[in-house]
C-alpha cells in the first residue's frame, strides 16, 4: 500500500465510555474487506468472520504470512465471548 501497510481492527466499548478496547487486530494490505463481518449471535456473543490477503498472483507463503499477520486477538471481553471464524476468502490484487 501506499503508506505502508493498513491494520485492520475491532473495538468493543461500554456504552459510558467514549473510547473503545481493541478486541481484534491485523494486517490487511487489501481494500476488499467483503469477507469481514461481525455478528451477535446474543448479547454475550460476537462472531468476527475475516478473510485473508493473497499477497502476490505467485503465491509465497512467507509474503502472505506477513500481510495477514494477526497482531491481537481475544477470546474475551468484559463478558463477551468473542468467536473467531475463517471465511475461506482471499482477496488477490
């Protein structure tokens, strides 16, 4: 990308605080992001379903390694039971 690479990332927040908790974080160097979607499944509940970067049309598993690498990922938050889903998608350029 132009300026390096992007992050991508979930916040969670208390409705009285103004200023969210990073839940979820990573690399992500493409502007397709139709395979991330969050869902509550209840109130205590969330599933975060991500899809990966395909780095390259010549597939190097070390260059993808390092444009999807994951930099936090909680199971947990303030009650919340956050699931973690792969959609099999990858984004090329």
């Amino acid at each position: 990308m132009w300026g390096g690479p992007d992050t991508l990332y979930v916040s969670l927040r208390n409705p009285y605080d103004r200023i969210g908790d990073k839940v979820y974080s990573r690399i992500y160097e493409f502007d397709d992001f139709s395979a991330f979607n969050l869902q509550w499944q209840t109130p205590t509940q969330l599933t975060i379903k991500y899809g990966e970067c395909n780095a390259s049309y010549v597939d190097d598993d070390q260059t993808n390694a390092q444009e999807n690498k994951v930099l936090q990922k909680e199971a947990n938050w303030g009650g919340i039971a956050i699931q973690y889903v792969d959609a099999k998608y990858k984004a090329r350029r």
